[in-house]
C-alpha cells in the first residue's frame, strides 16, 4: 500500500540512466496537482555518474545518487530503504534491476518503453535501437507502454500504451522524439494513478483499474499545450 492511499502523497524514487526528461515530465506532473498530488519523488538514482537526471534532481534539491554497482541488490534495497522509497518509477533505465528489488517492490515498480510491447522489447531495446527496429519491421504504428516491472526487460504486466504513427520519411531520431512526446503525456499520469492506488498489480499479473482508465478521468486532463500535442499525433494517426 503505498503512502497516497493512506492520505499522504507517495515516496517515489524515479531511476535513470540519461537526461531525465521523463524525471522532468513526473515532477511537472506534480508540481500541476499542488496539495492534489499523489506523489513526491524523494529519490533520483542513476547508473551513470554524469547522468542528465541526476542534475535535473540537484536542481530540485532532490538527493541524486549514483548507482556504481547496479546488479547489487542488496545495496539498491538499502538505498531506497533509506530514503523510505515506496514506489520505483523507472525512466530510461538501461540496467536489469535485481530480483531483489523486484521482489520488494511487487506491483510498485513501473517503467516507460518506447514500443508497443511485447514487440520491440527485451535487452538492447532501448532508445534509438528500438525506433530503428520498428523501423526494420516496416511497421505503420509505434507508441509508447508502460508496464510493471519483474525480473525480465520489458515482460510485466502492461499498464497503458499510446499509439504513434510511423511516418514514411521517419528516421530513427524522428520517430524517438514523436514517441517522446507521448512518453512525457502518458508516463506521469500513470504513476500519478498507481501512487494513489487507481492502478494496481493483482494475482496472476492482472492490472486492476479502480474506476479510472488513461482517458476519460479528471486525472488525465490535459493542459492546452498537451491538448494540442494529442490533437496532432491523433491527425497524424488519420
């Protein structure tokens, strides 16, 4: 049970690996929803020492920590034991994290691929070689999922996904920041639901949604910017 269903809002720690726009999206996300939010990140952590996300986390004063030895979970349990860390939203993460920490945290730990799973996942699928592989394919609709976490890459329990269109004239880098876009709209509202209960991992990796789905939810109303940025993918989409 995480601290937003208990009236207070969630510790999140958020796991990164490169810039943080993702981490940037979350902490938008809840700086939005004010004494509403279901959530406060607590922690920033990455694999990288000169991870972008972890100066995006100094500039809030969020303590940033660098993780020098990611597949030991016993040092990963006590780090987000110690900052009493609740749930794990992973943001461009590029490491397996530890049956360990996946145990731990069963059905509070979630992560933002750039695909529509299942396709397109599992080690090395990440970043421009994914967009490159749907690309391969000849596919016509990419997107963005976001799932539960267990001890494989990208084989938990999907949560959401947001469909993209690939363009004929897409490159890789052009079909990245498209997914992006989407990444930054459909990412924070998810862990926005699961802190707070709406979403939640049940037996048999069933996903339970409590009266709340991605659209059609106050939680998922858009500002005029974001509006715009779904009326324009939804055109692309025809």
């Amino acid at each position: 049970m995480t601290a937003a269903r208990r009236g207070a809002p969630a510790r999140i720690a958020v796991l990164g690996s490169g810039g943080g726009s993702n981490l940037q999206a979350i902490l938008g996300h809840f700086d939005a929803a004010g004494s509403r939010r279901a959530g406060t990140v607590v922690l920033v952590a990455s694999d990288r020492a000169g991870a972008g996300a972890l100066e995006r986390g100094r500039q809030r004063d969020i303590p940033a920590v660098h993780i020098p030895r990611p597949a030991d979970g016993i040092a990963l349990d006590g780090l987000l034991a110690e900052h009493d860390v609740e749930l794990i939203a992973l943001a461009g993460y590029l490491k397996l994290v530890p049956a360990q920490v996946t145990r731990r945290y069963h059905g509070r730990i979630i992560n933002v691929h750039p695909a529509l799973l299942p396709a397109f996942g599992g080690p090395g699928m990440y970043g421009l070689r994914a967009h490159q592989a749907v690309l391969d394919a000849g596919v016509r609709v990419s997107g963005a999922s976001v799932h539960f976490v267990d001890d494989a890459y990208d084989r938990g329990a999907l949560i959401a996904q947001w469909p993209v269109p690939v363009l004929a004239s897409d490159t890789a880098e052009s079909l990245a920041a498209r997914v992006l876009r989407v990444e930054h709209l459909l990412y924070p509202r998810v862990v926005d639901a699961v802190a707070r209960g709406a979403i939640t991992l049940g037996g048999h990796h069933r996903v339970h949604h409590h009266g709340t789905g991605v659209t059609g939810d106050p939680m998922f109303a858009f500002t005029s910017d974001e509006e715009a940025s779904v009326q324009s993918i939804d055109l692309a989409l025809g």
